[in-house]
C-alpha cells in the first residue's frame, strides 16, 4: 500500500483495506507482494485511466478494495477496483504472457501473478466488467500456527 501513496493523495482515488487478522498461508512472500503489487497497480492504473474519460466537473472518486478472510479452510485476498474494466476477450487472454492493452506495458503483470500464485498452491479467478469494475480473487490453503511452525519457513 505504500506504493499507491501517491496516488491516493490526489485525492480521486481512495483504497479500502478489508483483513481479517491473523491468517496465514504457507507461500514465498516475495513472489506473493509481487502479485499483490501487480493486481493493484493495475487497478490504480485502470482508474487513473477511466478518471480521464470522465467529466473533470463530476466529482468522481474511484475506489480498490483489498479484502482478505477465510473460509474453513482457505484463505481469500480479494483485489477489486473500479476501473476500466476489460471486455470478454481481453479476459479470456489477460493472464497470457505478453498479453497487454497498455501502450507501455509488457503483458507479464498478470501471467506471472498466476505463476506465481499457483507456483503457492494458489488459485487466481479474475472476473470484469468493462466501464465497471475488475475483481482478482486469489485462494490459498489455510495455515494454522502448529502448521506454519512445523513447516519450512517460505
């Protein structure tokens, strides 16, 4: 969160942080502040974008949620924001390698997320309205204390 500083002091954008605390996965925590950095830049950058499209006389604030919570035995981090959205298409292919929309973009954000989060026995699910909003749902086992300590420290 310290990245979206910036922007979130323009004031236009606003993040909304949603975690339950005290839960853990067993995963490479590089590899997984990777991902999260990826999904929300691309949602500020998203944003940024639609806020362009829209009247500079409308007083419109978009917002990311970043949630996180679980569920028996899983654990959910949940990044929506209120975007540009991608069409049908663009969904079926945004976590192809080399896959981009942006002019300067390389098209490897959202393939290596999903290398990663799988490589973390994750799963990555991304749905998307285009004008609308895009929520990236990833899904991990739940660790419990005795697990994590038992375990090589990832």
């Amino acid at each position: 969160l310290y990245l979206t500083a910036p922007v979130v002091k323009k004031g236009k954008i606003a993040i909304d942080v949603q975690v339950k605390e005290g839960l853990i996965i067993k995963a490479n925590s590089n590899q997984i502040k990777q991902v999260l950095i990826n999904i929300i830049m691309n949602g500020i950058e998203s944003m940024e974008k639609k806020l362009k499209t829209i009247s500079q006389e409308e007083n419109h604030k978009l917002q990311v949620t970043i949630s996180m919570w679980a569920e028996e035995e899983y654990v959910f981090v949940s990044i929506r924001d209120e975007g540009m959205g991608m069409s049908s298409r663009d969904l079926k292919r945004c976590t192809d390698p080399f896959f981009t929309t942006k002019a300067t973009g390389t098209g490897l954000g959202l393939a290596l997320s999903k290398v990663f989060t799988e490589e973390n026995n994750g799963e990555l699910f991304i749905e998307s309205t285009e004008m609308k909003y895009t929520n990236v749902l990833m899904k991990f086992r739940r660790y419990t204390i005795g697990e994590a300590q038992n375990t090589n420290n990832r």
